[in-house]
C-alpha cells in the first residue's frame, strides 16, 4: 500500500513538472538546433548505415565516424530507415522477427514475429507501412510501422525475396526466384501486378534497389560460374543497362544515393562507391577489412525518402531541381543552379535538363547508344559483345567473325570462341588459325622472268633460267608441281619446274595476247584470257581438246580465277563497260556480277576458306571484295596502292602487286589494315600467287606418279603420305617399300638392310587428325579415327555436308545447286507427263479395240468352218425321230415366218452369246434366232415368234 501511494505521488510531480523537464530530440547525426525551450535537428549529412557482425553500424559516405547504432541484432538481418520519424528498421531473417529502434538504439521495439526465413523488408515512408517478404510461403506482407494491422498482400509467389517500395509512386518492387528469376511489380495493394524483367535459367537475383531521383531499379545479377554484374531498368522494365564494373563476389547488398552507387564486396569485406552510370571512379569508404562481411547496406538521407512536396534543403534552389540539388550554390539564401556535365541548365535557370548524347551522333558507340540522365552508354544486340573501349561490339555476326580467322562459335549470349578448318592450327592469340605444314612462299610474274620470295620480303630468287619476253600472267599446278605462265611478247604460254630450271612452250599457236591465267587442279585444265582476241579459252593440262569457252559479248578481258570445287570461273573485263563476270567451267551460264563503279578492273582472287572473291582496279587504286554472287560488297583498300595489277589471300593476308611503285604490298584481307611493304628485287611486279598445300584446297596429289608412293599413296590436306601393303614397311624415304622380313638375312648375306625407327606422330603432336578424332600410331604412319559420335575420315569429323555446301570441310558454297535442283524438277515434271499421257493414250487405245471386237463379235459371232461340215438332207420324218439335247447339227427343216413356206435346213446351228441361234446356210449366215428359253428333248416343230426369229418350245 505505501509503495502504491509513494508512485502516485511520484507521477503527479512528474506530471506537474513535465513542461520544465528538457525533451531531448533524437537526430540522426545528433545536431540539434534549439529555439528557447524547443530543439530540431539540422538538415544531416548523408551516411551509410549497415549490418556487420550481429550490430548495426553507421559510416559517413567518406569512410569517417564509424560506429555502432544498435547492437545484439541478430545475423543476418535486413535493414532500412524512417528518415522523417527516425527509425531504424530491421528482421532477423532466420527467428523471423522485425524490430525497429530510435537512430541512438534505443526504445528498441518489436513489431511483427511470425515463421522464421524472412527473404525482404522496406519501409513505406509517406503511407507508414512495413513490408516483407516470405521465400518459403511464397508471400508479401505489410502492416503499419507500430505492428497492427497485418495483413497478407500477395499468395502464391514464386520465391518472392528483395523489396523495394516507391510510395510516390505507389508501386512495390520485388525479386523472384524460380526456374526463369524475374523482377516483379505491384501497387502497394498487392494489385496490378506484373512482370518487369526475365533472366536466362543460368543466373540469379539479388539485392534490389531503387534509385529514387532517376526512377530506376538496380539490382545484382550474377551466375553459376560466380560472375556477376549490377544492372538497372526503369520502373517499366525498359531502359535496361549493365554497368561496366565488373564484381569480384557476390554482392549482399546495394544502396543509390545521387549519382554515386555503393555496394558491399564481401570479397575484400569492403563498401565500395561507383558511378551508377558507367561504373568507374571506384572507390573504397573503408579503408581497412571490416572484420566481418557486412550485410544490408543503406544510403541515409532526406532525398532517398522524398515525399511529393519535399522542400530544398537548399534555400533558393528549386525542390524539383533534380540534379541540380548538389551543386545548388547557396549565397545569401539565394540560391544559384550549376549542372554537372552531362547536363544543361533550363532556360528559367532553375532546373537541370538531360543533354541527349545519343541523338547527337557524337556518342562513338558502333551498333547502339542509350541515353540515361546525365550520360550514355552503347549497347550491342545479341549474339554481340562490347569491347573495353565500351563502343565497338563484336561477335560472331560482325563483319569480323568476333575476330577469329575463320570459325567463330557462340558460347554465351555474348560470348564466342574460335577455331579452324582441318589443316590450320589456332594461334596462342586464339584468334588467328595458321597452316600447318610447310611455310608459304609467293611467285610472281615480274614482267622478265618469274621469282620467288617469302611473304616478308626474303630469299627472293629467280625461278627461270633465261630472262626473254613479257610475263605478266602465272599460276601453279599442285599435283605435278609446275608454273604456267604467259608471255605476251611471244604469244606463248610456257612451263617451268616449280623448284626452277629451263622453260619450255607448253602452247604456241593462235595465241595473240594471253593477259590473265588460271589453274584447275581438280580437272585437270588450264584457262587463259586473250586480250586482242577477246576470248576465254582453255584446254587440259596435257596441251589437248583445247576449246574456245567464250568469245561473245567481251571487249577486253584481262584477269581469270577458277573455283575447281564450286565449279565456277570468273573474270574481268576492261572494256568500254567494265564488268566482273562468271560462268560454269564451259562458259555456260554466265552472270555479271559486279557492274558499277568499276574503270578498270584487273586481277581478282579467290579466298577459298570464306567463299570470297577480291579484285583490284588498276586506275582507281582500289581494292574490294564480294560473295561470289556479287553480294557484300566492300572496299578494302582505296588511293594506298598506287596502280594494283593482281591480288593473292592466304590465311589472313591480302598481297597485292603495286605497278606504280614497283613492290609488293600486305594488308590483312578483312580490315585492310595496316599496309605493309614487301622488299624484294621488282623490275614491275604483274600476278602474283601464294604457293602451299592448303592454298588450292581439294588437290589429289597422288595423281601424278603416284604421288612418288612406291605402293599406296593418300593424298592428305595436298601433302603427300605413302604407305605400304601387308608383309611390307616403309623405308627410311618414306617413299619406297621394303619387305618385313628384310632384316631377318643369313650370316652369310652381304646386305642386311636396317629398318627405320618408327617416328609417333600421335605423342609428337604433328599429326593433323581432328579434334574430334583418335590418334593411332602405326608403323611408319598414323591412322586419325573420329570419336564416338562423329563421322568423317579423321581429318574431318564434322558430319556430312549440309545442302548447298560441298568440298572435304564443308567450306564451299556449292553455287549450281539450285541450278540443278531445278533442271532436276523440270526433268522429273517432264517424265511425269510424258508417262502420264502415254497411259492414257493406251487406256483410249484399249478402250476403243474392246468396242470395237463387242460390236463386231455381237454382229458376226464366230462359227467353225462349214468344210468339215457333211451336207446331208434331213426329212421330216428323220427330224421327228431323232431325240437329241441340243441343236441337231444336220438335217431338220425351216419355216419362214412371213412365207410359212418350209425350207430343208442345211448347214450347222448351235447357240452361243446367251441363247442366239444362227442358221449358216451355204457357207453364209442367212438368219439369225434369238430368245431360246430352253431345249427340250426331241424334235419340235419351230413357231414363228417374229420375223426371222423363232422359239424352241
């Protein structure tokens, strides 16, 4: 009793005595400004408040004041903020319990206790509500900030986790897991929901975060592997961007306050700061690991929680300045606004309006550009990748195959790897593929005698003995190993070894101006252009059936270029008209492919391994490329080369001969860049030619001589490999066959041969079996086996070749296969009706004989001859005692009906095609009876029915 009356009258002195007590005022940064007896808090500085151990720390946005606000939170926990009623917010996601306290930790306060595993929590500022989550039950909750009024806004989420309120908006951000994770919206009534963002399988979703003066969400993004990136969208799901900053872990937690980004990067147990639009300026706030990874960061200031209304905290600046707040100059209250870069002031001069790089076409982005408030970035559509200057894309579909030489291989929506055809191995850049086997060198035709030289300029050397005549055309056959070339001066086309020596006249006559030159090495023939005479001929490399292909509708051509395997030849024409024209390899079928801004064209080349064809014109000085068709054209090179005659490509490089300066010029044959000078002793460089295995794909080296084989020889990539039959091994030549048993001599033998120690191409790495294949030893070679689930021959596991394409890697556009598809289905459409129309002339045929022979047989029936038919005089009485079941076949007696007169009957009857009786009567039939009912037994005199016809009764 005393202890209740001493508190009753504690409270009424406290009561009493309340207005003389001092009210402290929490304040988030605890800087108070007092009037008389009332204190506020002054506008703060913004901060950083976050999750580390089981304490919830503040940090100034420099790294400075760090210390503890609440202490014994749990771990780990989510967190947000209350600026107006400065409150912190926080759940312990595994108890399942959100807390809120004042900004010193004190009058902690717990508000909702449910289910453990809370996966989100935000605080509604205007509206003064809390919302979470729930991963497990797949739900969003809200209630008021005291605790009441809880309530289940949305059922049947998929693994709904981080959240994020905007409730000037009204709208409800959240993240959801699943098969596809996504980015979902709501109003804060759980209505109007919808998806914003889809993600591939492959990567998840955290921390999401709403940057309130742009609108826009941001969010973490990472995958299996453990790469991971922070990208944002508007609150539609458009606009969407990924910021070029790349992550080092898996960031817990992220926070946007003006046009900075902080992020906690739980690898070096730091908060780091970047530009939210392109991701640079880096910045650590805490200088030194934090002993603990710290969890659920949050930007604390008045501008993350804006209401519709909210004032300056600078006076004199407009409140709906926008970007123009932080650099608000504040003199005398009267303020003036400055825009960073990125921005222009507004005429009225209070605002900052967005400068629009992207329609300034200034912005350097390749493919695409988007422009977000105060910059841009480039973007790059699938397929694509943006290089580090973060304006050019590449990939597969570019121009550039991604970079790679010749086979490029997406391997991620945006990323690709290279590889080569068989015969070409991948460099160490991984870009570039090289040729196997031995090094390339180039011959050219250098007006007085032909030379090579290496493609950098060395071991330049004559290839002919004697220097005579005008050389300005050459080319190679790989399979016998000779040069062709024409002088002009002599009107001859010669030949020469291809390791050099003497010449010799290969074709002489008829010959007037042989300018261009060209070797099929798959059909055995040589092609050549006659400038004077305007003709393209050839012939097979024996020197017969020499043929003129085409001799109309030319004026003057000069280069040619054969594609043995897609069977296709082209040329150019430096007539009044210049063209590029092609044809079947019989000058049939000819297209002009290129026609326009053309003066005079002269050399052209084939690149096998892309399907291309480059030319160079001699008066322009230009270099260009196309399809085959015609199709993608390009200019390579333009006023770099003074007067090009003829080109030659092999792998990467483009050789052109420069006439105007007398030497050889390189680019790389997709950028033309960068042009270089090949030295070497040049009188005046015409065609030129590379020669190696790979660059006339498709030869058969075993053709000539066997090869040089003594017994088997394959014909591998255009190199030579001999091998041996049964009971016989290869020689130290690797050419010639000894038996196996050679070594196994008597004591008394002279010779007793030494066998060659077998070399294991497979464990020296220089065998040329695909990657897709087994590599087998044997003795004096290797066998190249393709793996399970690939076919080929070993060199080549890469399947069949689709329609449309051929050669032994596939690599060849085949161009006459629509060509014959279509004779094809006209031939098959011309059989069809030819058979058709003959089956129904011979329908008609038949139908019209069986009509015929029924009429005929219906009006002269057949009967047997009346020879052996005994005439025999038949009474009455003989009639009217023979008893017979059939027609007697003599004697018997006819009436006639109209005469009623009896006539002896003579002949043979008997019925035939359904009861019709005929009476021969001397050979002849004179009537004819029809409509039998039946025969009885014994003679009946004939009634007459109808004229000339009688029943049997």
């Amino acid at each position: 009793m005393l202890a209740v009356m001493i508190t009753a009258v504690l409270m009424y002195f406290m009561l009493q005595n309340s207005e003389a007590l001092p009210f402290r005022t929490a304040c988030w940064d605890e800087q108070l400004s007092r009037t008389g007896r009332n204190s506020s808090c002054v506008a703060s500085q913004p901060f950083l408040i976050f999750g580390n151990g089981k304490a919830i720390h503040r940090m100034d946005l420099d790294g400075k004041n760090q210390r503890r606000l609440v202490a014994s939170v749990g771990t780990p926990i989510l967190l947000d903020f209350h600026f107006q009623e400065e409150r912190v917010y926080w759940a312990d996601k595994l108890a399942g319990v959100i807390y809120k306290t004042s900004v010193r930790g004190a009058h902690r306060q717990k508000l909702y206790s449910s289910d453990k595993h809370i996966s989100g929590l935000a605080v509604d500022w205007i509206w003064n509500s809390v919302f979470w989550t729930s991963e497990e039950k797949g739900k969003i909750k809200r209630m008021d900030i005291n605790g009441k009024n809880q309530r289940t806004l949305l059922r049947h989420l998929t693994k709904p986790s981080s959240i994020a309120v905007d409730p000037t908006k009204r709208f409800l951000f959240w993240l959801s897991g699943g098969l596809i994770p996504s980015i979902q919206r709501s109003d804060v009534t759980g209505q109007m929901k919808t998806t914003l963002v889809k993600i591939a399988q492959q990567q998840q979703l955290k921390a999401l975060s709403i940057d309130h003066g742009d609108k826009r969400l941001f969010w973490v993004q990472f995958g299996l592997q453990g790469e991971s990136a922070i990208a944002s969208c508007d609150y539609n799901g458009n606009v969407l961007h990924v910021i070029d900053h790349p992550l080092r872990s898996q960031s817990l937690g992220i926070s946007i306050f003006m046009e900075h980004l902080y992020y906690i990067d739980a690898a070096s147990r730091a908060i780091k700061q970047v530009n939210k639009y392109t991701g640079r300026e880096s910045l650590d706030i805490n200088k030194k690991p934090m002993p603990k990874i710290p969890f659920s960061i949050k930007v604390v200031h008045s501008l993350n929680q804006p209401t519709a209304d909210t004032p300056s905290p600078f006076p004199g600046c407009e409140a709906l300045s926008g970007n123009c707040v932080d650099v608000c100059s504040n003199v005398a209250e009267q303020g003036t606004c400055q825009c960073r870069e990125g921005f222009a002031l507004s005429k009225q001069g209070t605002y900052c309006e967005d400068v629009n790089e992207c329609a300034h076409w200034n912005h350097g982005c390749s493919l695409g550009c988007e422009n977000v408030p105060g910059s841009y970035f480039c973007t790059c559509p699938k397929g694509y990748a943006l290089l580090p200057d973060r304006k050019t894309c590449q990939g597969c579909s570019s121009a550039d195959r991604g970079g790679c030489s010749q086979l490029c291989t997406p391997v991620t929506p945006s990323g690709w790897q290279c590889s080569c055809l068989p015969g070409y191995q991948l460099h160490q850049d991984g870009k570039r593929c090289i040729a196997t086997g031995p090094p390339p060198y180039l011959l050219v035709a250098n007006i007085i005698d032909v030379r090579r030289i290496n493609p950098d300029g060395t071991g330049d050397q004559t290839l002919v003995e004697d220097s005579r005549g005008t050389i300005i055309a050459l080319d190679y056959d790989p399979v016998q190993n000779i040069v062709y070339f024409a002088n002009t001066s002599q009107k001859t086309i010669e030949q020469v070894d291809l390791k050099g020596g003497s010449r010799d006249i290969f074709i002489s006559e008829n010959l007037n101006s042989p300018e261009g030159l060209a070797i099929d090495w798959v059909h055995r023939r040589i092609y050549w252009t006659d400038r004077s005479q305007a003709t393209v001929e050839c012939c097979t490399l024996v020197g017969r059936k020499r043929e003129t292909l085409v001799s109309t509708g030319l004026e003057k051509p000069r280069g040619i270029a054969v594609h043995p395997l897609a069977k296709k030849l082209f040329w150019t024409d430096t007539g009044a008209q210049p063209i590029v024209e092609r044809a079947s390899l019989e000058g049939k079928d000819r297209v002009v492919i290129v026609s326009t801004n053309l003066v005079s064209p002269s050399g052209l080349t084939i690149d096998f391994t892309e399907d291309r064809l480059f030319w160079c014109d001699h008066r322009r000085g230009l270099v260009e490329t196309a399809a085959l068709d015609g199709s993608d054209r390009r200019i390579l090179l333009e006023n770099q080369v003074g007067r090009p005659f003829d080109l030659a490509v092999f792998e990467d490089r483009l050789w052109i001969s420069d006439q105007e300066n007398q030497q050889l010029r390189s680019v790389h044959k997709r950028t033309g860049k960068p042009l270089q000078r090949i030295q070497g002793n040049m009188v005046q460089p015409a065609s030129v030619v590379v020669v190696h295995p790979l660059a006339k794909p498709g030869a058969d080296v075993c053709l000539h001589l066997n090869g040089g084989c003594e017994q088997v020889c394959e014909s591998k990539l255009g190199i030579v490999h001999c091998s041996c039959q049964s009971l016989y091994t290869l020689s130290a030549d690797g050419k010639s066959c000894v038996p196996a048993d050679a070594s196994n001599g008597t004591a008394g033998d002279s010779f007793s041969p030494v066998l060659p120690k077998d070399i294991d191409e497979c464990k020296l790495g220089t065998h040329n079996c695909n990657k897709n294949a087994e590599c087998q030893n044997t003795m004096g070679k290797y066998l190249c086996k393709c793996l399970a689930g690939y076919h080929g021959n070993g060199q080549m596991c890469q399947g069949c070749c689709v329609t449309g394409y051929m050669g032994e890697r596939c690599q060849f556009s085949d161009l006459e296969w629509w060509e014959l598809q279509q004779a094809e289905e006209e031939k098959r459409r011309n059989v069809v009706i030819a058979a058709c129309m003959v089956v129904l002339i011979s329908l008609l045929s038949i139908a019209a004989c069986v009509t015929y022979c029924y009429r005929t047989r219906r009006l002269f029936p057949k009967h047997p001859s009346v020879d052996n038919v005994s005439e025999t005089s038949v009474t009455d009485k003989s009639m009217s005692e023979t008893t017979t079941t059939s027609l007697p076949r003599s004697g018997g007696q006819l009436m006639r009906a109209k005469e009623g007169i009896n006539y002896p009957l003579k002949g043979f009857a008997r019925i035939f095609q359904g009861q019709r009786l005929m009476i021969m009567m001397s050979g002849k039939p004179e009537y004819v009876y029809s409509g039998f009912d039946k025969i009885r037994d014994g003679s009946k005199m004939l009634k007459p029915k109808d004229n000339y016809k009688y029943d049997i009764l």
